[in-house]
C-alpha cells in the first residue's frame, strides 16, 4: 500500500520542505505526494477520479478564502474516511479545539518539526516506521 497524501498550505515554500522530509518514504515508493494551495484546490484533487486513493491529508488551518477547518468540515461530509492532521502557525487553541471535535489525528504547530511529524504518521501507518 502507498500513502497517498495531500498537503495543503497557501505558502509555497512548504512544497519544498515536505518534499525534502518525505524524500525517503517516497523514493520507496511507499508515500506519493500532492500539493494544494488553497481549500478550493484541495477539494479540486480530492473530486478527480485519479486521486480517490488519497488516504491521508496535511492541512494548514490558516488559508485564505477556505481555511483549514472549513476544508476539514467539507472533506468529514465528502471523504469521511480520510485520515486529517492539521498545521497552525501557532498554538490556536480555539481552531485546534474545534478541529479536534472533527476527529483530526493530531495537530503541528509551525515552524514544523518534521522529525516529530514523520514519528506521528508512522504511529499511524506502521509500514513507515523504520
Ligand atoms: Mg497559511
């Protein structure tokens, strides 16, 4: 099995950082990884056929036009078994609180720690561990 997993977050720069962390997982074949910008370009991935094997998702809270927990609300409706963990840039106990009612796996606070990010999702998905 591969995890297929999509990050969303409105800075670009984070592309090039998940890119690097995962650089591992995904020459083993065993994470591919999309990207999206915005809420509305999330669900755009999310809706196309070819990407119905997303299983995971990486989500910033705080995003322009759709945030983070809005996005969260509509994939719990349209992709109710999409394990979600959110990203905040900072410790934003009222967001947190709500998305953890929505039933997130957990929260990273930014600047993230990859280590501590990659620990959690191979908890998860123990074929990461290593
Ligand atoms: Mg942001």
């Amino acid at each position: 099995m591969r995890i297929h997993t999509l990050i969303v977050d409105d800075e670009v720069d984070v592309e090039t950082l998940f890119r690097l962390s995962f650089k591992k997982w995904v020459k083993a074949n065993l994470v591919k990884i999309s990207f999206a910008t915005s809420g509305i370009d999330a669900l755009g991935i999310l809706r196309m056929d070819s990407n119905e094997d997303i299983i995971l998702i990486l989500t910033d809270i705080n995003m322009p036009e759709m945030d983070g927990i809005e996005l969260l609300k509509i994939v719990r409706g349209e992709f109710p078994d999409i394990d979600v963990f959110m990203i905040s840039a900072y410790n934003d106990e009222n967001h947190i609180n709500e998305a953890t009612d929505l039933g997130i796996k957990g929260y990273f606070t930014k600047p993230i720690e990859f280590d501590k990010l990659k620990h959690e999702i191979s908890i998860l998905y123990p074929m990461l561990a290593s």
